[in-house]
C-alpha cells in the first residue's frame, strides 16, 4: 500500500480535490491518498464543495489539517499544487508539483475545469504507478449472465435487469466481469441498483467507481434525483451525497419500478441524491 499526500498552503481548495479523486479512482489495496497545508483554512472552499458535489464526491466532511511528520511518515510522494515557494517540502519523500490555479472565490465554471484538470491529472499518476481500478464500461448483452451471476452470490434481485441492462457498467479486470452497477430512468429520475463486487475483487474501490458512472450517466441525461434501495449499504453511499429519505418522498414513477414493487423488501432504506 502506497500513500501519496497531496499538499498546498490552506489545504482547501486543489489538495482537497485531488485527495478526494484519487481515493475514488485508485485501486484502494494499492494506493490511498491524504491531503494537509502547511497553514490549514477553518473550511474546504464552498465553491470547491459544490463542484465535486455535481460529480458525486462529498466533501463536506472534509476539514483542513495541518501537514504534519505522523502525516508524512511512511509516505510515498508528495504531490504540491502550484503555490510556488510557500509549497511544503517533506526530504526524502518523491516530489511532483501540479501548477494549478487556485479556486477560492473563482466563479463555479472556473472551478469546475479546475475540478476536471486535476481529475486529469490523477488518472495519470494512477496509470503512470499501475494504481488504477479496472476499468468501467457500458455492459453488453453477452454480459448479462455473468452480471446476473454477482448479483445472485450477492442475494441482490435480478428484476428488471433484462428490461434496463442497456444502461448497466460493469468493471472488467482482464476477460472478467469483477462488478456492475445499473441505472434505470424513470420519468425525469434515475433509480440505481444492483451496484455489486466480486468478493474478491472488494476493497479495491470498484464500488465507488461504478456509483460515479452511474451518477455522472443519469447528470448526463437531466436526471433531478438518484433513487435506490439498500439493506446493507447504507453507510456506503452517503459520500457520494445520497441521503436516507422517507418511501412517500419517492416520486410515483420510481415507486412503480420493480425494485419498489416487491423486488426489494419494504424494509430497505431508501437514499436519494440531489443532482
């Protein structure tokens, strides 16, 4: 396992972000990511919270901490952010530095390709180190068995799969289906389901890769709102900024899903996510 820091000044703006892409993008048993400053702000920036909230990343339980030697102790890089001689330095450590604009008080659009540089940037050093997940695709018919099959090991439902596998992903490492998750839409909604990893394939992050495919896909289409149902995940998702809501808030089209309609038992809570 290998910790890569990512560091600026106030640690509340590029650090954050970068931090947070690289620990919803790298494989989770190779490599994780912390972030610190060398003169940590009271906040992470709230343009900086809105912009990786469209993208299904929650920052708001994100607080700036101080860059300290327990923080940097065992580390494998440094990773600054373009804030020249004010940019910490930690001796021994590898060194990178990303010359990214600072984001406080930039209007959202600015902050947004900001967001989508470092994204860039991250998935770079995730392939560049060989600390990428296996990658996502949209699934084809000839994968449905074999997603059926995870989700059966799994005790999820498999209704409603045939009718919405058009708009399931799977993660495929080598010639093999190691997790899946769909989306179906129901009127201007989406409803996710079925999000599922092999068991050995877990702790690597594959989970949390599906679940921003699937966001990004339903933001892509004008989706309001991401429903789901869950017996068991419901500590999982709120970092992508679902939250627990009453059954009656669900609009009538999502209710009349499958999931809704006996797939899933009465007792699952219910999450939804804001887009």
């Amino acid at each position: 396992m290998k910790t890569v820091i990512f560091a600026c000044v106030h640690n509340a703006g590029r650090s954050q972000m970068a931090a947070a892409w690289f620990n919803a993008l790298a494989d989770g048993s190779k490599a994780r990511a912390v972030s610190a400053g060398t003169e940590p702000g009271e906040r992470v920036h709230p343009e900086v919270l809105e912009a990786m909230r469209e993208v299904g990343v929650d920052l708001a339980g994100s607080t700036p901490r101080k860059l300290t030697d327990d923080i940097a102790r065992g580390a494998f890089m440094l990773v600054t952010m373009g804030c020249g001689e004010q940019c910490p330095v930690v001796p021994g450590l590898k060194r990178d530095d990303w010359p990214l604009e600072d984001p406080k008080g930039k209007p959202l659009e600015r902050v947004r390709e900001i967001r989508d540089d470092v994204k860039a940037r991250v998935l770079e050093l995730l392939q560049r180190h060989g600390w990428s997940r296996p990658p996502i695709r949209s699934a084809r018919p000839e994968d449905r068995g074999a997603v059926e099959a995870l989700l059966v090991a799994a005790d999820l439902p498999t209704a409603g799969v045939a009718e919405h596998f058009e708009t399931f992903f799977v993660a495929e490492e080598g010639a093999r289906i190691v997790g899946a998750a769909g989306l179906e839409m129901h009127g201007g909604y989406a409803l996710l389901r079925s999000v599922v990893v092999a068991p050995d394939a877990k702790r690597a992050g594959i989970g949390g890769t599906l679940t921003l495919h699937a966001l990004a896909a339903a933001r892509a289409v004008g989706a309001k709102a991401v429903y789901l149902l869950t017996t068991t995940a419901e500590a999982f998702f709120p970092r992508f900024g679902f939250e627990v809501i009453a059954r009656t808030d669900v609009p009538p089209d999502v209710q009349a899903s499958k999931e809704f309609q006996g797939a899933c038992p009465a007792s699952a809570t219910v999450m939804r996510c804001a887009l």
